[in-house]
C-alpha cells in the first residue's frame, strides 16, 4: 500500500555526527525531506546540503 500521508519537512540545527546520520537515516528511508540547515562548520553545513539538494539560500551559520 502506497504511503499517501505528505512527507515531513525539517531543519537540521547542527550537522554534526547525530544531525548527519539521522537525517541520513530520514532521507534513506523516506520519512522526511532536510529543507534547510543551520551549522557554524562550514564543511559540514556544506556536505548535508549537498547530500539533501539544499539551495545556498537556506543554509545558515546560525540557527538564529
């Protein structure tokens, strides 16, 4: 039976070792989509908005 209930969107605040495997976890078995992420490591925002197709626009340094 086909999944009909919309996905889940979220925002990762800190992309460290538990923000990346769960979102990795998230997008492998399709329980929500990584909208935007908020990292002061620029490496590690970098690495999770490629790996979820996030634009530059919506990547931050601060989750302020």
């Amino acid at each position: 039976m086909e999944n009909t209930k919309p996905k889940k969107k979220v925002i990762l605040i800190g992309a460290g070792s538990r923000g990346g495997c769960y979102t990795r976890i998230g997008k492998e078995i399709d329980l929500f989509e990584v909208i935007a992420v908020a990292e002061p490591i620029k490496e590690r925002r970098e690495f999770i908005a490629k790996r979820h197709n996030i634009p530059k626009e919506r990547t931050f340094e601060s989750w302020e």
